[in-house]
C-alpha cells in the first residue's frame, strides 16, 4: 500500500513546494449569502491548477531535452540547476 501512495505523495510535495500549489487564491465567495454552505469561485482555482500543470509539463520537457541523466528530476533540482543561476540572485548583502 505504501509503494502505490508512494508517487501520489511525492507528486504533492513537488506541487507544494517546487510549484507553490498551496499559494493558491480563497477559493470560497465571500459575498456567498448563506455562510453554512458558501459557494466556490472555481474561476482562480482551475487557473491556477492550470497553469502549475502547465509549468510541470514545460519543466518535463526540458528535462528530457536536456539528457538521460535529467529525466524525472525534481523541478527544484531543474531550477537550481538551470533557472536561478548563479549570480542573477536579487538578495541584498548584508553589511
């Protein structure tokens, strides 16, 4: 049973904190006018979910130009790697 749930789970962590799926607007009408059972603005949820898919995808498909050695990596490891390179880093020095 661990070995099935396995790939679900690490499929999440990399969604959650590779991606930043969890930044994700309120998903709940604030105007709903039953407070017990509000409605859902599906509209800034689909597109985000949306748009993280479409970001995994594109990072997938580098990862497999770039070489055996790439496919499968982590999106953290790609952008490590190859996104945020060394020098472009906007953090101020402390003095």
């Amino acid at each position: 049973m661990f070995r099935g749930r396995q790939h679900q789970e690490q499929a999440f962590r990399v969604g959650v904190h590779d991606l930043g799926l969890d930044a994700v607007p309120c998903g709940y009408d604030k105007e709903s006018p039953d407070r017990n059972r509000p409605r859902f603005q599906r509209g800034p949820l689909q597109m985000l979910g949306w748009l993280v898919a479409l970001v995994y995808n594109a990072v997938a498909d580098v990862a497999e130009a770039l070489g055996a050695g790439y496919v499968g990596a982590h999106v953290k490891t790609l952008r490590r790697q190859f996104f945020n390179r060394p020098g472009s880093c906007t953090k101020r020095r402390r003095r």
